[in-house]
C-alpha cells in the first residue's frame, strides 16, 4: 500500500475513519483541511474571533512556549484560517502553507523574511509593478542588493548566480507579457549558492504549475485571483517547508501582522472547491481567444504560453499543465487606438484585476505597471498599445465576437 496523505487539518478523525489510498487533488479541494466542530456542521466553520481562551493558566503558559496546540490570537492563527492554509498545501504538495491578507503581503513576507542588511536578491526582470518596487526600491532601503536577469538563458542566471545570493525570485509566466523563465534550472543554479528560490506562480494557478516539483522552495499567491476566482476578496498564501515556515515565515508575520481574516479565509475555502473545474474552463478559452487574435487584421502582438509562435512555448510545455487564463496582445496603433478598442468592447469589462470568472481587460502602461519609469516599462516590453486580457467563464464564442466587433473585423 502506498503511503497516504493526510490532508484534514485538525480533524478529530482517527487514522482508520481516513481513506487508505493517496486522494486526487479535485477530492482534496473539496475535503483537504477540513476541520468540523462538534455540530457536525457541513460546511467549513466560519469562526469570527479575535482571542481564545484557555482552561488554565497553565495551559496558556504551555500554548505561548509552542509546547501545546492551541490558537493564540487570529493575528497569528484561526481554526478557518488553518483549514484554508491546510486545503492549499495539500493542493499545492506543500508541507505547510502562512496564509496572508493580500498577493502583495504574501510577496514581501516570503522575501523579506529571509534577508537583512547586506544580503543579495537575484530576480526575473519581468514582474508585476508592485514586485518590482519591493525588489528595487523597498529592500534596498534596508541595504539589500538586487541583480535583474532577462530571459531564460542559463549562461545569464549563471553569472548572476556566481557571488554569494540570499533569495531568488522567479515570476513565471510574468505579468503581463506571459514570459516564462526555466523553474528547474534557476533552482540546480540558486541552490549551489545556497540561496531560496521563491516563485510567483499566480498567472499560472496551483492547478497549472507547481513550482516545488520542479525544485522551487517556496511559492506564494495572490488569493484574490485564480484562487477566489470570483472577484470577492483579497488574500494570499506563502507555501513551503515546515521548517520554512515556522521559523522565518511565522516570526515575521506575527510581529508584522500580515494575516488574513477568518471571513476571507471561509470565502477562499469554498472557492478551491471549485477552482479547477474554472481554471481549466478559463485556461481552454484563453488559448481559443490568443489563436483567434493571432489570426485578425489590426493586431500587432500575440503572447500566450501555448502559443508556438510565444518564444518560451516549449519550456511552457514542459513545465506547465495549460498556458493559463491570461493573454497578452496589442492593437496597430497608439494608445489613442488603444483606448478606442477598449472603450468599444462590450462583453469585456476594463478592469486590472484578473483570474475572475467575468473577463476583464487592462491597460497595464497607463494603470498596473504605470509606476514603473518609461525605460523600465520599455525593458520589460510594456507599450502604450500593449493590453492584458483575462479571460474568463463565459462562451469563448462571445468572447471572440466581441474582440471581433472591437476590431472592426
């Protein structure tokens, strides 16, 4: 028999009252961490407090020196909270999982745990906004070093990777032109220099990629995409070791106060219920939707991962389950025509969130990445006419006639 998992969180079921076999993950995102009280409730238990108590003093004594299990303050852990952190890590093959209150807290939290003054970052060149401002601005405030490296080519990450190196950052597919950068060769790399490597892996989803197969050691989310799916709420989630997380993650956010609310965490429960069935539907339109933009008058730029004509296509292949929800394209024109075609848009709404069930489309120049100098958006290939469209749940045909009717096709 192989050996099983045990993916329930804090459930009083004893090893017999478990399956005997290694569950698939669609019957993990259903069923992984959960937690029932003893109501025997049937859906995930919804706790609203700040504190707990304890039966003694004694007992509070031993649950602040770690010596017994125990939530101490929703700051630091909560029963929904737990059975969240527990779902994901299961899903995700992880030995633990830090739940936070946003993508970008669970950005610098990953990060910013494991350096201090003198420390070097070494990161893909190709990220989100706020990501690039931690790296170059914020870290570096506290005397943290960071080396940029563009591409995939391991003579590149190389030499970036022969001085001594605290983290490495990778964000693969980026955001918004969909770049793909080689998650098992950066971490063969970074490893021999003893530094982490910590991937974004939000544009892909936990249901697209898993980045701690192909050697990564930790990965974080912003919740509020794939994850919640549904344009509700924020959060964001820290995977990695036990060890990881316990003593670099915890000590961090407990002092720090990056948690996630209990109510957020029951929403985003529910939602990995469902988030396969989603991002497949999603990941199946969005490639519909970048073949048709390939082949229309009036567009000048297709980028999606499953695209052969996308430059990182066959690394795409092999490290990803499905190109994922998002694609990137640009119109013949400026951002006059740019604008024009959006504006002319339908179905589609103008928004810059994404992984929604409802398609959304961004002008990254002007909004997500519009803090970023012209030459860094220049370098990154940010262009006044550049959009990023997320793809949703609805028909791909009405998709399609929309984009269409945009064109003037």
């Amino acid at each position: 028999m192989t050996k099983r998992t045990r993916p329930w969180g804090y459930s009083d079921l004893t090893d017999a009252q478990l399956p005997d076999w290694n569950l698939h993950t669609d019957t993990v995102s259903v069923r992984g961490g959960l937690a029932r009280s003893g109501f025997g409730e049937g859906a995930e238990a919804l706790y609203l407090n700040s504190g707990f108590t304890y039966d003694s003093a004694e007992q509070a004594e031993s649950a602040f020196k770690d010596e017994t299990e125990h939530h101490l303050y929703s700051r630091f852990s909560n029963p929904t909270v737990a059975m969240f952190e527990d779902r994901l890590a299961a899903i995700e093959g992880a030995e633990a999982c830090f739940a936070t209150s946003s993508g970008m807290a669970a950005m610098f939290a990953s990060v910013a745990c494991l350096v201090k003054q003198g420390d070097h970052i070494v990161a893909s060149a190709s990220m989100f906004s706020s990501c690039y401002v931690v790296i170059t601005e914020i870290l570096p405030s506290w005397g943290v070093t960071f080396e940029l490296v563009e591409g995939t080519e391991e003579k590149d990450w190389a030499a970036a990777l022969s001085k001594p190196t605290a983290v490495v950052v990778i964000e693969t597919p980026s955001n918004p032109l969909m770049e793909i950068v080689d998650i098992a060769m950066v971490s063969r790399l970074a490893h021999k220099v003893g530094a982490t490597v910590v991937v974004d892996n939000v544009m892909a989803s936990p249901v697209m990629q898993k980045p701690l197969e192909l050697g990564a050691d930790v990965v974080f989310y912003s919740a509020t995409k794939h994850i919640d799916g549904q344009g509700r709420v924020l959060g964001g989630a820290i995977l990695g070791s036990r060890e990881y997380i316990k003593t670099k993650v915890l000590p961090f956010a407990r002092h720090t106060g990056p948690s996630m609310s209990a109510f957020n965490a029951w929403v985003l429960l529910k939602s990995l219920e469902t988030m396969t069935m989603r991002v497949e539907r999603m990941n199946s339109s969005a490639l519909k939707v970048a073949e048709f933009l390939a082949q229309q008058d009036g567009i000048s730029l297709v980028s999606y991962p499953f695209l052969k004509s996308h430059k990182g296509y066959d690394l795409a292949k092999r490290q990803m389950g499905g190109g994922g929800s998002t694609v990137a394209f640009a119109v013949d024109g400026d951002k006059a025509a740019t604008f024009k075609f959006m504006n002319a848009l339908k179905v589609i709404d103008i928004s810059n969130n994404l992984g929604d069930s409802k398609s959304l489309i961004t002008h990254p120049a002007s909004t997500t990445h519009r803090r970023l100098s012209p030459e860094v958006q220049a370098t990154m290939g940010i262009t006044e006419n550049l959009m990023r469209l997320s793809v949703g749940l609805e028909h791909p045909d009405d998709l399609l006639h929309d984009l269409k009717q945009a064109l003037g096709n």
